[in-house]
C-alpha cells in the first residue's frame, strides 16, 4: 500500500461562486470533492457537472466542499473567463468555481495532480491528503459512499511538512 501523501496546492488565477479565495489549509477538517472541468467538454456537461451540483446539493457544506476546477489544455481563445462566468450564469452552477492558471503545455493544477483529461474526480480526505483520482464517469452511488466513508475517519494531527513542527505535545503549523 502505497502511503498517503498531501494533495498538491492549487494554482488558481481566478474564484467564481465565492466571496474568498478556497485553499487546502482553510478547507482542513473537510472532504474535498475537486471536479476538473472544461465547459466544452461534453462529458462534463452531460455527467461530470451535474454530478458536483448533486454534491453540493447533498452533502453538509460544514463537513465537505465541493469545487470545481475549469482546466483548459484545449480551445483556450473559446474559453475565456467572459465566457465561462456566461456558462456557470446558463448552466445555474452555484459551487465554487476556480479557473486553473494557464501554463504550457497544461495548466499547473492539471499538472500538479497528473490529471489526463476532463471530467476528473479527485477526493481529498480531511486531513489534505489525497486519496482518490479518477478520469471520466464516477458513478454517483460509488462516489457517495467514499465521501461517506471519507466522513468516518477520525481527524489525526496533520501531515507534518517543513512548515510543521512536532514536539511530545502535537504538531504545528
């Protein structure tokens, strides 16, 4: 079994559907549904959208966060933050929405993650580490059930990294 390991940081050029930048260490004590999109992407659309909408729908929002993330590798003078603020406007998508920041030949989240395409599903467990990654269709029952068992974890102390310091007491960032 291979150890669990910190999700990668986002790198995201601009937020839709909230007030505030979202990053790992504010959404800490939450499960993480991240869902790559490109609003061109027919399987997002039809599947990959409305499947993060039932999320944010169903799930408490105190216990898991539901984002999306607009990663465009394809037609970039198509997709454009004009229009993809028109399409969340249309398609009526209410949880945030974060735009992947551009870079060759993928944008840095895409990269950062090794996503290979659009839609993906990614499951970040409270502790912000990752623990799931999928390309294409995630059936919804199947997803519910690893959010849900995400949800019965204990809380440990977090991942240390260079910023953390442990003593006999706990770890702090």
């Amino acid at each position: 079994m291979q150890p669990l390991r910190p999700a990668p940081t986002w790198s995201v050029e601009t937020w839709l559907n909230t007030p505030h930048p979202l990053t790992l260490e504010g959404l800490r004590g939450r499960v993480i549904l991240l869902g790559s999109f490109q609003m061109l992407c027919p399987g997002c659309v039809q599947v990959g959208l409305p499947q993060l909408a039932k999320a944010y729908e169903l799930f408490p929002r105190d216990q898991v966060t539901v984002v999306g993330l607009h990663t465009v590798f394809e037609h970039h003078s198509a997709m454009t933050e004009v229009a993809l603020r028109a399409f969340v406007h249309e398609y009526r998508l209410s949880f945030p929405i974060g735009i992947d920041r551009p870079n060759s030949p993928l944008p840095e989240t895409m990269a950062r993650y090794d996503l290979q395409g659009t839609p993906s599903v990614i499951l970040i467990d409270r502790q912000g580490r990752l623990r799931l990654k999928r390309l294409g269709h995630v059936d919804d029952l199947w997803l519910g059930a690893q959010i849900g068992a995400l949800l019965t974890e204990p809380l440990t102390p977090p991942i240390a990294s260079e910023a953390t310091v442990c003593t006999p007491e706990g770890c702090t960032l």
